[in-house]
C-alpha cells in the first residue's frame, strides 16, 4: 500500500481520560504501522477538560501538554494540534492554522474518531472524511426521526463506519433510510497490552466504567426510552458475584451511599477511578494485573441488538485477559466460546465464571487470540481505508 497521508480527529487533549486516551491511541499508533504519514488533530469549540483542577474553562494549556507527551511516546511528535476554535483567532498549539488548513487540503483521510468533530469552513474543504461512531444506536434512530441536522452533518463524509456490526441487517431494527453503515471495530495494538505475566492468585475480575451518564444519549423511539447508561444494567445483574462465588471489582465512581452497600452486600469490591483514569499507563497496568473483565453494556446498545463491542474489552482481551460481557448481538461475529463469553441471564454468568476458573490458561490464550485476529490494528484500520477508497 502505498504510503498515504492521514489525519486522525479526536479528543484525547480535551477529554484526557485514559480509556479516551487509548481508543485514540491505537488509530495513531496502527496507521503508522501501516507506513502512513499520520498527523493528530483536536480543532472544537467544545471548551477543555482539566482533571487535575475538574475545571471546564477556555484554557487549554493542560490539552496541549498532554498531547505534547504523548506525541513524545509515541512518535507523532511536530504531527499534532490543538485548535482553540471556542476563542477569537482560533489560537493553537503545535502546528499553527496555516499547517492544520493545508493538511486539511491535502489529507489522503480524514478519520473523525468517535464522531464528535463539528464542522467549520477550514475542514469542510475536504471531500475525505470518514466517520468513525463508537456509539450505534442515536444517530440512527435521529435519522429515522428525520432530524435535518444529524442527516445532514452524517451525509458530508465519505463513508460511515460504525461499531454497530449489526445497524443496516435484519438483526437492528431502526430503519437505515438509504445510508450505507459498514461494519468496523476499536483497533488495538495488541502488543501495548500483551502480558506474560500470569495475574497473582489474588487477581479477581474487574472493570472501569462511568457510573451517571443517563440523559445524555438516551432517547426515545417508536415510543419507548433506550438509556446510554451502563448503571441499570449492573444493577440487573448486582447480584452476579455473590451466584459465582467470586468477588469482582468495579472502578466507578458511586456516590449514593445506599447503593455503594448493595453492591458491597453482593460481593463487589468498589474501587475509585479517580487515579488510573489521569494515568494512562497505570489504567492498562491495571487491566493486565486483573483475572479478566466483567462488564454489562448499555442498554441501548442490548435492546437494539447492536452488535457493539466495547473498546476497553478489546483492551483486556490482548491482555490475555477473558471478559465476560453482556450480549448486544457481537457473538454472531466472534467469542461465545472460550476467552470471550456472553451473557443475557445471571446465570449465564455464573457459568461463564466456572468454565474460565476450570481452564484459566486455555481462556487466557483464547482472549489474546481474539483480539489479533478481530481487533488487531494494522487489519482493522487497513479494512476502514480500503473500503473508502483511500
């Protein structure tokens, strides 16, 4: 393949929160794999996110040093901006307007990671944009709804890519209305989370997940509400440690103090994110140092039978770490046997808990297994520009 030039559009600097960091990561670090000269660009009006001060505001010096090291770790160094479109001149770090205009202009792909890049006239010049969702389900049902802004923001890339393996076949049931979804996947590096190292006899399973993220996407359709939140549905299965036998850790950040006891009461182990969520390296020592993931996925991503796969899952599955994990219609695709297995029923969890304790090894290998062969970077990323054309 001949080499291409490449810019990946986030938001790692003004969300910089280490599973954030990582998805972002892994687009970079795998088209440079690929022999292609990538560049990253942050270019919003959206305001920054500093947590070490838990401050929103319109300073993005916090944004710009940790972009700055990581273009230091991982090789995209004098590749990178950020542009303050929230702020009059449109200031920048890195690159100046003058270069971020051109490789906008010239860019072989643009890659709009996650979809939350907004338009402006500099980037509307481009005829290569490629959207990127990670969250199936909204933008659908937005179009179903007939909502102009979505249909016609959508409508302006080249192609749409989604995590949703199943939206546009008869397994999703919100109508796709002539727009063309292609199935995709987060890609990872699995050698960044590769492990020889057996988790300690202490080891339990675990996960990180946002606690209150109800009301941002939920929505309604054809007259019922779908939640984009993952904390009903822990609180479905909050008895599943307890039925395997097992304590299971969560990361998560529960205020409510009579909930925090419930969980306790079945067997979790609650732990605060605050930490691992600054400290990138220090979230994947923490994947590689558990048994394996027990997670559920949100609702919406369930009851529509998406085909969502989460990202961080795909994290401990090169890990060599099996994940057990709530079904949204991906077992069609890959796992349901050993090192990845879904559930719909508590007890299915507690199964899934036995078959992986009886042969940890075999689990452990087929987790890895997995990942390269499904979630592998340079195959996925390769498979999202040869089916754009680039």
């Amino acid at each position: 393949m001949k080499s291409k030039r490449i810019v990946v559009m986030g938001f790692m600097g003004s969300m910089p929160i280490a599973g954030v960091i990582w998805q972002h990561v892994h687009y970079i670090v795998g088209l440079q794999r690929l022999g292609h000269d990538v560049y990253y660009i942050e270019d919003s009006a959206r305001l920054p996110y500093n947590p070490e001060t838990f401050e929103v505001n319109d300073e993005f010096d916090y944004a710009a040093r940790i972009l700055r090291r990581l273009s230091r770790e991982f090789e995209f160094k004098n590749r990178w901006a950020f542009c303050a479109r929230y702020l009059p001149g449109n200031p920048t770090a890195g690159l100046p307007l003058r270069k971020i205009r051109q490789l906008y202009r010239d860019a072989d792909a643009i890659l709009n990671v996650c979809g939350t890049q907004e338009f402006n006239d500099d980037l509307l010049v481009s005829d290569r944009i490629l959207y990127i969702e990670s969250d199936p389900a909204v933008e659908q049902i937005k179009i179903d709804k007939g909502v102009k802004s979505t249909i016609e923001y959508l409508r302006r890339h080249r192609a749409l890519f989604t995590f949703g393996e199943n939206i546009g076949t008869k397994s999703f049931p919100v109508p796709t209305h002539g727009f063309k979804w292609l199935p995709t996947r987060q890609p990872v590096v699995t050698d960044l989370w590769r492990t020889n190292r057996s988790p300690s006899r202490a080891a339990v399973f675990t996960t990180v997940a946002n606690w209150s993220t109800s009301g941002l996407k939920d929505i309604s359709w054809r007259g019922r509400k779908y939640l984009w939140s993952k904390s009903r549905e822990f609180l479905r299965f909050i008895a599943a440690p307890k039925k395997a036998g097992e304590t299971f850790e969560l990361a998560t950040n529960i205020d409510h103090a009579a909930t925090r006891t419930k969980f306790e009461r079945n067997g979790w182990r609650l732990r605060c994110p605050l930490q691992m969520s600054v400290d990138y390296w220090l979230y994947r020592d923490y994947i590689q140092h558990s048994k394996g993931e027990f997670t559920v996925a949100k609702d919406q991503y369930v009851r529509l039978n998406t085909g969502w796969f989460s990202d961080r899952s795909a994290c401990y599955l090169a890990a060599g770490r099996p994940v057990i994990t709530q079904e949204t219609g991906f077992t069609k695709i890959y796992g349901a046997k050993a090192g990845l297995l879904s559930f719909r029923t508590l007890g299915e969890i507690v199964e899934s808990v036995k078959a992986i304790d009886r042969d940890y090894a075999t689990h452990s290998r087929a987790a890895y297994a997995i990942a390269r062969e499904f979630f592998q970077a340079e195959k996925v990323l390769k498979s999202i520009l040869d089916r754009a054309g680039i």
